[in-house]
C-alpha cells in the first residue's frame, strides 16, 4: 500500500524516502522551496508549515508547526499546506497581501515561515475582536495573538511591519476554502511502517501494539512531536534503528478535570486532572482554559508557539532534561505519571520519577501514558523563569509554586525546581521552613536563606552557580511580593 501525503492539495508518496528525512527536506526535494532551513533546531520558524489537526471548537484545526524537526513518515496520510499552497503572486492569500503592501518581507528568506504562521492564527476560530477591552502589547484589535509569531525569526529586524500585517487581517471570506476545511475531521492516523537502507519508522496503530514492539526492540526511539530528537537528528547525526510515533495514539490522548467516574484502572477513580502524554502544550493550554493557573503562567514561557503546537507533555517528562519547564511545575502541583508497558502499567510520583541526569525510573520497554495532577488545587501559585530571554528561551532557573495559606498560616507548600541540579527536585527544606508557619516577610526572608542552598548549582554557558543560588532566593521573596499584592497589601 502506497504512504502518501496530501500537500496543498495533492497527493505526493513517501515510499523509498530515507526514514530519517525531515518534512522539510522532502518537501524542498520536491520543489517547494518556500519553507526553509535557518537553524534545524526549530529556533528560527522558517521552516513552518500548516497541518490539519483534531480541533479543540471545531473538527479541524490548522496548526503550524516546524517542518525542520518531524521525520517524513510522521506525516503519512496527513494533509499539509506551505507557503505555495496559500496563494501565488497572481492571487496572493490575505496574509500574503498584508504583509506585502505593510512591508512585512525584506530579504524575504524568513517570510513564507511567518506566512505560514500568520495564517494558521488568521484561521484560529475563537480568534475575536475583544469587546470593549483596550489591546495590551501583545494583541491586536483583531484578536491576533502576536505568541503566533513567537517561533519566527526576522534576520532583518522588520518586525513592526510584520506586526502591523498581523493585526490588520480581517476574518476569512465565506468562500475561503481552507477556512471551510476546518468544519470537516482531519485525516485519521494512518497506520505506517517504512523500512529504508537498515532503519525502520512505525506508527502502530494501538497502544497496545506500541507496548508489544517496546517489548521485543527496547531500543525503538519514541517520537511524538520530535521537537527534541528532531535537533539530535539534524546537529548530531543521531540515526535510531527504529522509529516509533505514539502523537497520534488515542490512548495517550485522553482529558479528564474532576472526579474520574471509572474504577478499577491504574490512577482512576480520583479527583484529579488526567492528561495524556501525547496531548502537544497547545492542546493542553485550550483544554485547560486558565483552570490550572500555574500551567497558564507557563505555557506562554515554554519556547514559542510553532514548538508547543508540536511538543507534548509526555515527551518534555520523558528526555529527563533538568531544565524542562513542566517538571518544576508539575512537581509544585505534586503530579504523578502513568507509565504503560506489556507488564501492565503503575503510577509514579513525578518526585520520585527522576533519578540521575537525564535518567528516570521509566523501564526502557515502559512509555508515559498519563499525566495526574490531584484536585483540588493549591489557592497561591506561581512560575518564575529565569533566561536570558523572556519568550522562546531555554531556563537558567525555573520554580514553581504550590502553596495553601489558611488565615495567614502556611498550611502547606511545595515548590518544584529545574536547573539547580542534575534533576528537577522538589525544595523539601524550602518547603519545611515555610510550613506552619505565617506568611511574613520575616518567615519569608528566613525561608528564601534556605532556598537559596537548594540544589546543586553548576557554573555553565547559560549561568554561573553563584547567580542561580541568588535567582532562587530572590524569586521566594518575589513571590512573596505578588502574593501580597494579590491580596492589595502594601510590603
């Protein structure tokens, strides 16, 4: 049976595509030269591209993403547009036009990625006009959410051009017809094996049938968005025998908020939040809507949008990074995993998961099936990161903030860290000289002392030791200030 992929409207095939192949080199092989290549990391966004997603309001969401990363056979069955296939110089599409009569192209290399960008926030459909409220810096009058653009980097500083496009695009026309595509499901996973000169990429079409490849090729590599093995493929020339993709997996794609009716299932039956591990950042974001505020003040601080709308929370908790931005989060909400394999599956507690750098409990024929965070949720929180940049930047320092505070006393508190140490880890000594005690500034002070020595610190590019252990009692004591000024109070 053929692969194929439907790109801008016709079916192209993947057969006899070397399995590590980028989207974007194939689709360059094949003439289509608008997205490009800037950095093969997914920094830069002009590589970008729409692809049609299961939407969260409506049937079909087109979701841009980084063509540099996702290996071709991720793609097989999916339909896909690039720059080409939104308009040509004789019709240009209305992002087009915008940006070209606005100024918005100078070199023009980045261009057909911002494009790309641009229009699949131009087919968002909550996408509104706020009403009656001023814009802040980051939205336009017409709703556009200038963290669409996050991922997309301008070589030739053009950005107010570029924002001014964004924010004069109207609503599409009823005749538009990619905007009439959305009201229709997008293609279904498609069961995929390719097999090229000795590597092999799968995408199984169960979960199950995922379980029983890990047992017999522990080795397979598990891609879901690859935003991180993407970059090992592209800079460092990694080549897995075998590919598996878990993204599109139903079973790893489950939602829940609030007390979970089934029984009798591992981590069921709870008050609790479950989250699917191949559910991306950006699903999670719109599924989520601002109840979990601690995710909320997060999403917009992990990388850019083109990376969120590919990366997913299995897949973060998975590498074992000790600066990923969720597991300080996820420790600070006390969060627990589902880890899947032919043996069964059992739940483990995030602050027991990581054991050594980049190393966790997870058996190597084990994956992520579920994320669990307990309700109900603590009343004070907050994320704190510390980069050189203040979007789309790697941590120096990240913490989180979990903490009940009941008449002025702290009832509790759990505060997640990432790049102190070899693993993200809970400040269990933070946390002990807050608990029981009231929320002041002088337990604050004291407490923000012994935050101060959590961790292990290392002097490296991004920071030294001796600035990390200052970031980390300075943030105590910022969160103390936002705390108060949440109440009103004076400090």
């Amino acid at each position: 049976m053929s692969t194929t992929i439907k790109v801008n409207g016709a079916d192209l095939a993947i057969d006899g595509v070397p399995v590590h192949t980028t989207v974007l080199d194939w689709l360059r092989d094949r003439g289509l030269t608008g997205a490009k290549e800037g950095c093969a990391e997914g920094e830069c966004g002009a590589c970008s591209v729409l692809v049609a997603r299961p939407g969260i309001e409506q049937p079909t969401d087109w979701i841009a993403i980084n063509a540099c990363l996702i290996p071709v056979g991720s793609l097989d069955g999916q339909e896909i547009i690039t720059s080409e296939g939104l308009g040509t110089s004789k019709n240009l599409h209305p992002v087009q036009e915008e940006m070209a009569v606005r100024g918005g192209s100078q070199c023009g290399f980045c261009t057909p990625g911002f494009v790309c960008s641009m229009a699949a926030e131009y087919y968002r459909s909550d996408r509104t006009a706020p009403a009656g409220e001023p814009c802040d810096h980051e939205h336009g009058p017409n709703g556009f959410d200038l963290h669409a653009l996050s991922g997309n980097l301008c070589r030739c500083t053009g950005y107010r051009p570029i924002r001014d496009a964004a924010y004069a695009l109207g609503d599409p026309d009823a005749d538009d017809a990619l905007a009439a595509r959305r009201s229709s499901p997008p293609p279904p996973p498609a069961a995929t094996r390719l097999a090229v000169a000795g590597a092999e990429f799968h995408r199984p079409a169960s979960l199950d049938d995922v379980l029983g490849l890990l047992a017999d090729r522990p080795d397979a590599r598990i891609v879901a968005g690859s935003t991180d093995a993407g970059v090992e493929v592209n800079l460092r020339g990694v080549r897995a025998p075998l590919v598996v993709a878990v993204d599109r997996l139903a079973e790893l794609r489950e939602f829940s908020f609030g007390p979970d009716q089934a029984t009798g299932a591992v981590g069921r039956g709870k008050n609790q939040i479950r989250i699917g591990a191949a559910l991306t950042l950006s699903e999670i974001e719109r599924l989520l809507d601002g109840r979990v505020p601690l995710l909320g003040q997060m999403f917009p601080q992990f990388a850019s949008r083109l990376i969120r709308n590919g990366a997913t929370i299995g897949g973060n908790l998975g590498t074992g990074s000790p600066i990923g931005d969720t597991p300080p989060v996820l420790l600070a909400l006390d969060a627990s995993l589902v880890l899947a394999s032919s043996r069964g599956e059992r739940v483990v507690a995030l602050a027991d998961y990581f054991t050594g750098y980049r190393q966790t409990l997870k058996a190597p024929d084990e994956l992520i099936r579920a994320i669990l965070i307990p309700l109900p949720l603590a009343t004070l929180t907050a994320f704190h990161k510390i980069a050189k940049r203040r979007f789309d930047d790697i941590s120096s320092v990240a913490v989180g903030y979990c903490l009940d505070v009941v008449d002025g006393v702290v009832r509790q508190a759990r505060i997640g860290l990432g790049g102190v140490a070899a693993t993200p880890l809970r400040a269990t000594a933070t946390e002990e000289a807050l608990t029981g005690r009231p929320w002041t500034e002088r337990t604050v002070r004291e407490a923000a002392a012994v935050m101060a020595a959590e961790g292990t610190p290392m002097d490296d590019h991004r920071a030294s030791a001796s600035y990390r252990s200052a970031m980390l009692g300075q943030s105590l004591l910022r969160f103390y200030a936002q705390s108060l000024a949440v109440e009103g109070i004076s400090a």
